[in-house]
C-alpha cells in the first residue's frame, strides 16, 4: 500500500503517502536552516522543534486547502473518497466530474482562496503578537531577529499559504487555475470535453514552460517569482513534468471516454462464463477452474441460481495450502453486499471508471440478484487496443499513455522560489 490512513473528516478518508515523509523531513531539515539564519542565537533542539512545527503546521494548511474543495464537492452532490498528503502537497479523490460548470468553477476556486485566506490571516495574527515597522533590510533583519517562536511560526506561514495560492491559479489543468479555465471555457460552449481538451493542452504547454524554466535556472538563468540556482531549477523542472504527465493523462482519459461513449456493459462483457457452488472446495475451485481457465476470479451462485460473492485468486492465498481440500468457498467469499456490481444497460465508460478507481479486474454484472456476466478489464483493453485510435494517430492531442481514470485534484505545488529558500527542493 502506498498510502496509510491517519484520520477521518466529514466522512472522507484522510491519508499520507509515503512520498510525503521524504517532502516533510526535507522541509523540516531546510526549515532548521533558515530558522537558525533568523536566530542564530537559539538553541539547536529549539530551532528543530519549530522547524517540526512549522512543517506540520503547513501541511495541515494543506489539507485545509483541500477539505475546502471537498466540501464544496460534496455540496454540489460530489462524492469525495479521500484526501491524500503527497510529494507535492495533496490530493482530493472526487469520484466524479461536477455537474456544472458553476459547479466547477466553485469546487476549483475554494481551495487557493482558502490558501490566500490563510496567508493573510496568520500575517495579520504575527502582526498583533509581534507589530513590526520595517524601514529597510537591516531592520527588517533586526526585527525578525527580536521575534520568538510563536511570531517566527507565523511568519513564514503566511507568505507561504499566500504563494501556494497564487501558484495554484496558474492555468494549467489540472492545477486549480487549469480547472478554473475550464469552468469558464464548459461554461461559455456548453462542451464539457471541449474545455477539457483546452484546458488538457494548456496544462501540457505549461508544463513544457516549467520544465524549460526549470532548466534554464540550473544555468543561472533568473526568473521572476521564481529565481535561479540548482536547487530551485530542477524542483520548478519536477514540478512541470508532473504537470505535464497530469494533464496529458487528462487529455488521454477524455480520448478513451469519447471511444467508449455510447457503449453499455452488455457489448462487452463475458456471458455464460464460469461459476462456482458456495459448498464447493478451495481445492476444487483452485484445480477444476482456476488453473484451467483465465479468471482470476469468479461469481458464487447459490442452488436458486442467486448471486451470493465473488471468490478470486487473493482470496485463495489467504487458506493454508493444507486446508483447502476442507474449506468451503462460502468461507472465504466476498458476499455479494459488500461488492460493486453493474448492469447490461450501464454506460462502459461509468463501469470502466469503477474497474480502475477501485483497482479491480471485473465486475460481476447482475440483473434482479441474478448474474448475466462478467466485465472484466482486460477485455476492455483489448477492444481498446484493437479499435481506438490514441490521440497522436488522431491528430488531436498530446502524446497518448497508459488507460488511466483522474480524479479531479487540486494538487498544491509550493512555489520553486520559495523552495529553494525554504525546502531547499
């Protein structure tokens, strides 16, 4: 698993991925060095606890930032499966795409107001705990130098919420100001794949532009907003090739949505595949049809002909080897309840979306309790393979890439600039 769960918030999922323990210990390590150049002379266990501190701090703005977006998401009717922490800020799952463009415009413009707002708020608070009159850089130097730990904190919070903000509404899809771009452009057409195609090859072009300015800096080239040096230059670079792979996922999703519109469940999906008895063995499951066939997994149908759970190969892994001439599939089943299922008359596409946000390869199709067949995501791909034209054959894209369903994602790239003075990434 890439991700652990630390929490749960109006019913969404909080969780880190593991990328983000690197991101933080390199913030808290490039924090310890910037906090001792504004107090040299604080203890080092000292500097280290606000570094800590003030890591965490932002990262909790962060996930502000995208309870935000879920929270507008979800009073839009949207459903929000988790927000993530990752390398490059957070994540939010939202399993579909709004209803509207009005819908859109808010859901995306939430999260860098909340940012900004947050920025602003924490440097009026600094202002009240610590009033600063800067003049010049050396008072500015000597008034920093005067504040304690609580004003030091709130400091460098605000300019950096403000900056995360800011960055954020930079139009490139699927940034908060690409998705912003494409409210506006859903909204002036009425096309909603238009926009995203727009708003797709905006997020690519930008994405080229970061990554050229990235490099350009590592040779000393200055940008404004953003500086020079080795450091700054390759995370700006980072930064615009994970926009740019973002965005060219987006474009190739819209490409497989529009091969896939107007096709149901029941043009592809298998009929009259194989089944299995609850009472029957693990061992015979394993020897009779699992071995012999191509499933990794098959329906449970009981004596009435009902659909009762789906038995697959990780559930075959869990039972001793020993054990399985005595263990009854009906034991290590997953019943029918708890699994998601489709019907005939289901759009492809929605099921399609199902198969790859869950990460399964099928999805028993069951019409009244009864099972009628089976999609499976491999026959998918291989229609796919066999009818679709990728973008760059079509002439209408970017470069294509693997079949992968985005969930929409506001995802909060800190500044490079500001990187380089204070991630030192």
């Amino acid at each position: 698993m890439r991700s652990f769960r630390i929490g749960r918030v109006l019913g969404i999922d909080l969780r880190v991925d593991w990328s983000w323990v690197f991101i933080f210990v390199l913030l808290t390590w490039n924090l310890v060095s910037v906090f001792s150049g504004w107090h040299p002379d604080w203890a080092r266990v000292g500097v280290f606890a606000l570094a800590a501190a003030a890591s965490l701090t932002f990262f909790g703005c962060v996930l502000l930032h995208e309870l935000a977006h879920s929270v507008v998401a979800m009073a839009h009717g949207l459903r929000v499966r988790s927000i993530t922490l990752f390398l490059f800020g957070g994540v939010s799952n939202i399993e579909q795409e709004p209803p509207s463009a009005k819908a859109e415009f808010l859901t995306a413009i939430v999260g860098p107001i909340a940012s900004i707002a947050l920025g602003v708020g924490f440097l009026a608070l600094a202002s009240v705990v610590t009033p600063i009159a800067v003049t010049d850089p050396e008072s500015a130097w000597a008034a920093m130098a005067q504040m304690g730990p609580l004003a030091t904190l709130l400091v460098w919070l605000g300019p950096i919420n403000i900056m995360i903000g800011v960055f954020n509404m930079i139009p490139g899809f699927p940034l908060d100001g690409g998705r912003v771009l494409r409210s506006i452009i859903w909204g002036a057409t009425g096309d909603l794949r238009r926009a995203t195609r727009w708003a797709s090859g905006s997020g690519q072009l930008i994405g080229w532009l970061l990554i050229g300015g990235g490099i350009a800096m590592t040779f000393g080239a200055h940008l404004p907003f953003f500086g020079t040096g080795l450091i700054s230059g390759l995370w700006l670079a980072f930064i615009g090739w994970f926009l740019h792979g973002a965005a060219t996922r987006a474009s190739t999703k819209l490409a497989l949505d529009e091969a896939l519109d107007g096709m149901t469940v029941e043009q592809l999906m298998q009929r009259q595949g194989p089944i299995v008895a609850p009472a029957v063995s693990v061992a015979t499951l394993v020897h009779r049809q699992l071995l012999p066939g191509d499933d990794r997994a098959l329906p449970v149908v009981d004596a009435d002909g009902r659909f009762v759970g789906l038995v697959g190969i990780s559930d075959v892994r869990a039972v001793p080897l020993d054990q399985w001439a005595a263990t009854p599939v009906s034991t290590i089943m997953r019943n029918a309840e708890s699994l998601t299922v489709a019907t005939p008359e289901q759009p492809l596409v929605k099921a399609f979306e199902v198969l790859a946000l869950q990460d399964i390869e099928q999805l028993p199709v069951v019409v009244n309790g009864t099972v009628v067949g089976m999609l499976r995501r491999r026959d998918i791909s291989r229609w796919l393979e066999l009818a679709w034209k990728p973008p760059v054959a079509r002439g209408r894209g970017g470069p294509g890439s693997a079949p992968v369903v985005q969930s929409r994602a506001a995802s909060d790239f800190p500044p490079p600039h500001h990187a380089g003075r204070h991630r030192h990434a």
